[in-house]
C-alpha cells in the first residue's frame, strides 16, 4: 500500500486579476523525497510553492500536506477556508525558505530562531535555546549565535533562515531559489545544507535554477511553464533525456 503523499497537490488553478498562472497544476510528494521545480521565469513556480503554505489563496484545486487540507476544512460540496490560528497552526507543518533571507533584523541569529518555536509554539524558553543552539551548529554557524543579520553575509544569513524553519520541527521543507541572491562564491555552503537535508530524509520542494543541484540530489525533477507541468519523472529522465521539446530548449539555455 502506498504511503499517504507528504504533499498532494490537486487541480490547483490560480490567477491574479485576469492572469492565470496555474492552471490546473497536480503532484503528488512522498515522504522523504526531494522534488525539485525548474523553469523558466513567470512559469508558476514560485505561485505553486506559496500555495503550499497558503501564502497565496488557490481560486481552485485542493492541497493536503501529511494528510491535512492546508487553508481550508473540505465539507464535500464546499470549502470553508480556516480561521487564521488554525492556518498558522497547519502553516507551521511547513517550513519555508526565501529568495531573500527575510530575517528579523534588530534580532540575533540565536533570537531569529527561538521567536516561532516561544511565541507561536509556546515551548519552553530553556528547550527552544538548546534546540537553537544545536541547529545552528548543524548548518555550521554556532559560532555565529549572537551575530545580528547585517554582520553575517548573504550566505551564513541563508544557513540561519533555514535553521530557523528548521527549528518549528516541520513536516516539509519549502526552498524558493534560496540561492538566487547569494554571490556565487556563497552558493555552494547553502546547497551543502540543503544536501545534508536531504540524506537525512527530510521532504523537500525545491524551486531552483541550479541544475547540477537538481541532478544531484533531487527525487524527482518536475519542470513548469506556463502555469502547467511539462513533464516529471527522475532527474536521469528530465535533465539528461527529456522528452518535452520545451524542457530541451530549457535545459539547452540554463545547463
């Protein structure tokens, strides 16, 4: 019997004013798998990534993640969308990574990571440091604890916002391009994180342009365009022989 999809996305159509940017996007991701989306810009991907959290409102479709509607309770004929304690409350089985670091700046890296875990899941103040402390040294940054944002570089502010979605103990982990704003010489300690992650069985999606990332490390590689799935299957299959005369042209630009 197949396990229970980590993620199920179904039918999900999205449009903002009169553009459609999904249109009718469905995946399944298991538990511990690595999924990573390519293509190229304004094809849905990121749209697709914040729906999973319910950042973004689907105008249809459905998304569970561990088995539970995020953003909605489903009454069979109607959705009746949550009220916001119960969808920060799902939310918080989703971490997610940015482009942009999005760290509190008046906070330091060790106070960047224990506000969720105090505030929102009111854990013990003792626990929450400790558990802190030890996921900073995961991501190589113990030494860092007490560093506010704009004295660490682009890079070790990346390892701390992922440390810091780390620290809600979610059940999925959501990177979009977390490498895109880094210097290139940076790229690599991010990607380093995100591997160990990945050994570990965390479940990730993944919205990347680092192909050499993807073919590394993903599952299963799906590319996007237009607001549709082109094609998916392992990265052998779509980055090393795609069938998709649109993924071809792709790859043959960005690989």
């Amino acid at each position: 019997m197949e396990p229970t999809p980590a993620v199920r996305i179904a039918d999900v159509h999205k449009r903002f004013g009169r553009v459609d940017v999904l249109k009718g996007v469905s995946l399944d991701v298991r538990p511990g798998e690595v999924c990573c989306i390519i293509g190229p810009s304004g094809s849905g991907k990121s749209t697709l990534l914040r729906c999973v959290n319910h950042l973004e409102k689907v105008q249809a479709g459905r998304i569970w993640v561990d088995g539970r509607m995020i953003g909605y309770a489903d009454h069979g004929d109607y959705l009746q969308e949550l009220d916001e304690r119960e969808i920060q409350r799902r939310r918080a089985q989703v971490g997610m990574v940015f482009q942009r670091f999005n760290l509190f700046p008046h906070l330091t890296a060790l106070e960047n990571l224990v506000e969720a875990p105090i505030g929102v899941a009111k854990r013990p103040r003792t626990e929450a440091i400790a558990e802190a402390r030890q996921l900073l040294a995961d991501v190589g940054l113990a030494h860092k604890a007490d560093a506010y944002p704009r004295h660490l570089s682009g890079g070790q502010q990346q390892r701390v916002a992922i440390a810091r979605a780390l620290a809600m103990k979610p059940r999925v982990m959501l990177f979009d391009e977390p490498t895109s704003a880094l210097d290139p010489e940076l790229v690599g300690e991010v990607l380093a994180v995100m591997k160990r992650l990945a050994e570990d069985g965390m479940t990730m999606i993944v919205v990347t342009h680092e192909i050499g990332f993807a073919r590394e490390v993903a599952d299963t590689v799906v590319f996007m365009d237009d607001g549709r799935i082109v094609e998916q299957g392992s990265a052998r299959e779509v980055i090393a022989a795609p069938r998709h005369p649109r993924t071809r042209d792709f790859l043959a630009r960005v690989a």
